[in-house]
C-alpha cells in the first residue's frame, strides 16, 4: 500500500532504517521524533509493547483507533 507525502516519505524511511539494520523499536521512535504528532506516539509506543509482551496488535491498534476518533469528536472536528 501507497501513502501520500509527506507521511509516505517518513514510513519509507523507517522502513529503510530497519532494512539497514536499526532495530524496529528503534526506528519507530526516530520515526517518532521526527514527527510530532501525539497520536503518532500513541501508535509507536503501542507497537513497540506489543512487541515485547505479546498480544493481538490489530486489537490493540483499533482501540487506539477508537481513543483517536473519540478525541477528535470531544475536540469538535
């Protein structure tokens, strides 16, 4: 799957990252860091224990999904 710039541009470059050997918690808070977007941290920081505990990451991503789309309703957009 395709993403538009500018996100596009910054998933790539995570990807390249890990291709190149940074590991993926890693890359995903240089990801992080290079973008300041808080729902982008709540996604990053989600992965990053998923992968060390286990547990059902699309579960885990829709909730944040809910959080996310809730947010935006109760901030009126």
């Amino acid at each position: 799957m395709k993403m538009r710039d500018p996100i596009g541009i910054e998933f790539y470059r995570t990807l390249n990252e890990i291709n190149f050997g940074v590991s993926i918690p890693d890359a995903l808070k240089n990801l992080s860091n290079r973008i300041d977007c808080p729902d982008l941290k709540i996604f990053t920081i989600s992965v990053i224990i998923q992968r060390e505990t286990g547990g059902n990451l699309a579960e885990i991503l829709e909730n944040n999904g809910k959080v996310i789309r809730e947010r935006f309703k109760f901030q009126g957009k």
